[in-house]
C-alpha cells in the first residue's frame, strides 16, 4: 500500500463552468502538440521572415525621418544627407505605391498608412500563409484522427463535455498556433514600427492596424484550421489526413496557376493580334498622314526588380485574379488585401469571400456530424 | 427501501433503439437502485447501446431514460456530471502520462487544474497504481491501463458508476482487488455501481441484483439472492474431513444429501483441502441432524448457509427461455455436465 494511501474520499468542491473544457482541451492540446521537435522548428523558422518585414519598416522610418519621400535631387538641393537606408526607404515606399514624386511635399502620414499597410500583408500574404499550411499540416490531421484511433472520443463524451466544447478547444489548439505564427509576428511588427518611428504618435496614426492584423488573422486562420480539422475528421489515419490537407493545397495552387497562366496566355495572342491589326492600320496611317501617326504609349513605371515580389504580395496587381477563389492561399490574400483597405473592387473580392464562407460552413458542417459519430454507431 | 422514481439512480421506460432496421433495444424497462448492479448478457444484447443511452449519447426512437431523475438528452451535462464511465475499449489520449490521463478527465469534468492533480495521485494511490502512473498510458500494461481508466472514472466522485468489463485483463489478485474497490464504493460511500460484464462468478460475488439482457430485451430481473435460489430448499456445508462418511451418516439419519464442488473462492483453505455437501433443507430437523453427523464423524465445519444456484444456470435458462430451442440444449447441456461432475 502507497505511504499516502489515504483510502477514497467524497470530492465536494465547486465545479468550474460551462466552456472551461475548451481552455483543458486547448491546453493539453498545445503541451502535447508542442512536444514535436518540427513543429518547434516550424514555429521559430515562421518568426524569421519577420526579421526582413523588421528591416523594411526601419528603412521607410528611416527614408521619413530624413525627408527623403521625396525626389534625390530636391534632397540634395536642400543640403540633405543622402543616406543608405534612407534611399532604400525610399525605393521601397515607391515599390509598395508611394506616389512618384512631382515636386509637392508628401504627407507622411498618409504615406506611412499606405506602406504599412501594404508591408503587413505582404508579411502575412506571402512567408506566413505558406508557413502556416506547412504548421497546420503538421499539427491539425493528429487532432481528431487520433482520438477516433485511440478512442479518446469516449474520454469526452461520457465526461460533461459538448460536442461545442470539443470542437472549439481542438480549433484554439490550432488557432494558438496561427496566431504565434501569423498575429503576433504582425503585431511585433507594428510595435517596431512605431518605435522606430520619428513619434510615438505614429501609433495614434495607425490605430486602426493592429485591429486589421487580428482580422486577417482570424481570416486565416478559421477556414483552414476547421478545413484541416474536416480533414482529420473524416479518417483514423492521421497521414491519409495530412497527405488530404497538403494536396488539397498544392493542387488548388496548380490549378490556379494553370488557369491563370491560360488567361495570359490568352491575353498576350489578343494583344499580338491587335498590335499587328494597329501596324497596319498605323502602316496606311502612315502613308496618309506621316508625322501625326501614333505613337506607341510609353512603358508604364513599375517597381524596381527585387522588389517586384513585395509589390505582387503587397495587393498591387492591377489585374482581378479571377480565379484567386479556386485556391485557399489566393483567396486568402485577396480577403486580405481587402481587410488591409488594399483590394476595394467587389468583383475582385466576392468570389474568394464566398469560397472561403463555402468552405468554412461545408467543414463546420462535416465537423459538427463526424466528432460523435462513432458514439452514435 | 426502494426510492421514488425520480430519485433512482437510473429508471427506463419501454426504450427503443434502432439502427436503421434493426432493433437494438425493443421496449426496455428497468430501474438501476443504489448498490451494486449487474448486467449480463450475450455478445450483441444491446448492453453498450443500453449505457450510451444512459449517457445520453444515442437518440432514441421511443422510451424515456431518466438518470436521477435528469433526462440525458435534454440534461447531458448535469447527467454526466454525476456518472463515471469505465469503457470496455481501451480509450485514452496518446501521449499522456497515467496521472496526466486521470488529472485530464478530472478537469473535463469540471474540477480546477491543481485539485484535479491532487485528487488524481490520491484516487491513482488508492487504486494502487504505484509509479507506472508516470508513464504514458499507451506503454502501461493491460492492467494497469485498466486501474488507470477506472481512476479517471471515478476521480470527479460521480454517483453512479458505470463499468463495461472491469476485470478483463486483470490477474487474480488484481481482480478481487478491483472486486474489492467497488465492494467499498458501493458500501461506503454509498455509490450507485452498474457492472456490465460476461464474468457471471464476478456478478454473483459482489453484486447484489442483476439484469439479464438479451435481443434487445430485459429477460430477468431481480435480486440475485433470491434468483439463485434452487428450487427446493437446500443447504451447502464447506468442511474439512470424512465428507463420504458424514454423508453415510446423513443418509442413516433419512436426510438426502450429495457431494458437491467447493467454492473456489473460500479463503484460507485451499479447495483441495476441503469438501462440500448439498443437503435437503425443507425438514426443520436436517440442520441439528447435519451437525450431529458433524460431530460423530470429525468433520470439521468451515460453512453452513443456504445454497444457491450458480448465476451462470440463471443466465442460461433466461437466455433459453428467450431464444428457443438452441439456447435451452445448450442449458440443459450445461445442467447435465455439472450433474456429473
């Protein structure tokens, strides 16, 4: 007999409440979840692209703090210090849609609005989506496939646990995860920016970011942890799970690109057909009315080559990605972007809404009757 | 004293539960009373729909299930709340330690972070679960995985508890430990104790009523005392001595009376040592003849009580009774072969 035997006594303390299985759920989850030596490299690697967004907000306060949003040869006429950093700064604010300069002084404010705006998401659009998929498929496919497998079901289904409950504590086991990866990294981001720079009123001035930051967030993060969560669900085989969640990634992001890649495609045989139906018109113009034949419209500026991918990342293409919605990561940045203020074309955005809302409702849906369905067999 | 029907600790009436067209549970009616409760049946009686049903976890086509007076489906959580489960499939969350396992299941219960420790070490020492509680569950062997699972049953105190096979796996020791435990639950601290299993022997020693399900269907029903009652008034001696000689002795005084196996289960003396005698009762003066055939021969008295049927002959027969002819060949079968014996 153990020296503490102290036979079996009464319990006649107070219960905790209603929703205080989410929190052990969630708990547990996480401690177990994080004992996954991958899984805590994934979580460090997700925070390093953050290093680089760091950067950039450094080099624009930077470019702000010595005036140089405007042109180099103004800068220089007024006795300024051409500075590295600043420069690039510069270079940058113009890469995310800074306006080019035309002589006028630019207002800082709005500017700075604008390229944080735009560098946020193309730090949660670009690095953090991808490494959240890689994140959630490490993590999601064990979540319910293992408790159908072990039949740990019935470790909560004969305890006062609700199906809510449960399928709310495995959603915050992955929503932790998200926001370590993809919100607090932002968050982190804002606060540098603010304290790097020229005032601290810089933060009255963006209030509103951080407020975005956790809405984009949320997008993220809530059709693809209750995708993945469907996806483990539905087998007691957590790889079958997995390879569901990685595939269904990889061949949306195909097909997107297959699509659009026709759309180009297409695109550039219109234009070689119009442009030669333009020369020969232009041909007989010529003919008939020499030197008031048109001209050919001047190459439009666009960013510099390295920082053309942040352009992409940061909402700039003009063209409506008509087929973002057929793809979880496009639909995702595009939701995004309008979150951000970025994208405000309705026709842009809709189609990816309404997948993202399709595949939310048919996954809580999926949920909602798998959780307890061995119970009911 | 029966309590009221809202205040049993579990009371069904004419439940039915179909899975598409076949009927698990055809109209059961039952009543579950505080102390310990068997309930046997074959593979496919409906016992685990029966428990599910109790929990709440299975809607029904018609009936009504009430535990303590709280309608599982509406009320699942308060009904759950006073009910621990020990399920006869391994169930457990990979990668938790034993005491993790059992401190788990004591906060989805509801009981706060650091008392659902205490009261987890303290409910694992009680089941004697030693240090292999600090290894995760799915490395335990079966039974202390089987302590484990009946230690997070019972860590949050429930009132009713409910058990789907206890004693698979367990040694002998380890099983009348576990018989022991739930003798102690049920005695005092005055726990509602339902035993679902196929171990008969288990049921006849520490139960006190049991219900026999068959086809979806209550069969029997009752207290287990008077169930196993023969039909004739008998009484069984436990000795130690000249058994065939008092037996000669008996017969010279006109009483009938038969060798018979000894319980297995009388401690201290082996079987081996000891004898039995099964004794025609219905006369007032067979007991005072008994003893004197006692004395005169030297056999050394350990028992003398009212016998009983096996409960496996009960089961046999309800089961027959049920199924027609198969089941009743096979329980007179049964019947003829302890004859001989």
């Amino acid at each position: 007999m153990p020296l503490h035997d102290v036979g079996y006594r009464p319990w006649r303390g107070e219960r905790c409440g209603y929703g205080h299985a989410v929190g052990v759920i969630a708990g547990t989850g996480i401690r177990l979840a994080w004992t996954s030596r991958w899984l805590r490299r994934a979580v460090f690697f997700a925070w390093s692209p953050a290093l680089l967004f760091a950067a950039s907000f450094f080099a624009f306060e930077q470019a702000v703090d010595q005036g140089q949003l405007g042109t180099m040869q103004e800068q220089a006429r007024a006795g300024r210090n051409l500075d590295g950093v600043g420069v690039l700064g510069a270079v940058l604010a113009r890469s995310l849609g800074a306006p080019p300069p035309d002589g006028r002084p630019l207002d800082a404010n709005s500017t700075r609005h604008m390229v944080w705006a735009r560098l946020l998401l193309a730090f949660m659009r670009a690095p953090q989506a991808v490494l959240l998929a890689v994140v959630v498929g490490l993590v999601a496919p064990t979540l319910i496939s293992r408790d159908l497998r072990a039949k740990a079901w019935l470790v909560y289904f004969t305890r006062p646990v609700g199906k809510l409950e449960y399928i709310l504590g495995k959603m915050a086991i992955l929503g932790v995860l998200v926001a370590a990866i993809t919100m607090l990294p932002a968050l982190a981001l804002w606060a540098l920016g603010v304290l790097v720079s020229p005032s601290v009123w810089v933060a009255v001035a963006t209030w509103d970011l951080p407020l975005k930051i956790i809405l984009a967030s949320l997008t993220l993060a809530v059709p693809t942890v209750l995708m993945a969560l469907a996806y483990s669900s539905l087998t007691a085989e957590s790889r079958i799970a997995s390879f569901a969640w990685f595939a269904t990634w990889a061949a949306c992001w195909i097909a997107h690109t297959a699509l659009t890649t026709a759309d180009l495609v297409a695109a550039a045989e219109v234009t070689r057909l119009s442009r030669e139906e333009a020369a020969q018109e232009s041909f007989f113009a010529d003919e008939a009315f020499g030197e008031f034949a048109t001209v050919p419209p001047a190459r439009q500026r666009s960013a510099p080559r390295g920082f053309r991918w942040l352009s992409r990342a940061a909402g700039l293409d003009s063209e409506i990605d008509r087929w973002a919605w057929l793809s979880p990561y496009h639909a995702l940045g595009v939701v995004q972007a309008w979150i951000f203020g970025i994208e405000t074309r309705w026709r842009a955005v809709l189609p990816p809404l309404v997948s993202l809302l399709t595949v939310t409702a048919v996954s809580s849906l999926v949920l909602w009757r798998r959780v307890d369905a061995p119970a009911r067999a | 004293m029966i309590p009221s029907a809202a205040a049993l600790p579990v009371h069904l009436t004419n439940v039915v539960k179909r899975y598409g067209r076949r009927t698990v549970l055809d109209g059961v009616s039952l009543e579950v009373l505080p102390g310990i409760t068997g309930l046997v049946g074959p593979n496919g009686a409906g016992k685990s729909t029966l428990v599910r049903a109790m929990l709440g976890l299975v809607r029904l086509a018609a009936g009504t299930v009430r535990v303590f007076g709280l309608d599982p489906q509406r009320s699942p959580r308060a009904v759950r709340q006073s009910i621990g489960v020990v399920p006869e499939d391994e169930c457990s969350v990979p990668g938790l330690s034993g005491v993790e396992m059992v401190r788990y299941a004591a906060q989805l219960a509801g009981l706060p972070g650091i008392e659902a420790l205490r009261r987890a070490h303290e409910v694992l020492d009680w089941c004697d679960a030693g240090q292999e509680r600090y290894r995760p569950v799915e490395t335990l062997s079966v039974g202390v995985r089987q302590k484990v699972a009946f230690a997070a049953a019972i860590v949050h105190d429930p009132q009713l508890v409910i058990l789907d096979e206890p004693t698979n796996g367990l040694d002998p020791l380890e099983r009348r430990a576990m018989l022991g435990r739930l003798t102690t639950l049920a005695r005092d601290h005055g726990k509602t104790i339902l035993i679902s299993t196929h171990v008969l022997p288990d049921v006849q020693a520490i139960c006190e009523r049991v219900i026999v399900l068959a086809g979806g269907r209550v069969r029997l029903s009752g207290s287990i005392r008077e169930l196993t009652l023969p039909p004739a008034p008998e009484d069984r001696l436990e000795g130690i001595g000249p058994l065939d000689d008092m037996l000669m002795s008996l017969a010279g005084r006109g009483i009938t009376a038969r060798r018979v196996a000894p319980a297995p289960e009388a401690a201290p003396v082996s079987p081996a040592q000891r004898g039995a005698i099964l004794f025609d009762a219905s006369s007032a003066s067979s007991v005072p003849a008994v003893w004197e055939a006692a004395r005169a021969t030297g056999v050394v008295v350990l028992s003398l009580e009212r016998a009983q049927r096996p409960l496996e002959d009960v089961f046999l027969e309800a089961i027959a009774q049920a199924d027609g002819p198969a089941h009743a060949a096979l329980s007179s079968s049964s019947g003829d072969d302890d004859a001989a014996a």
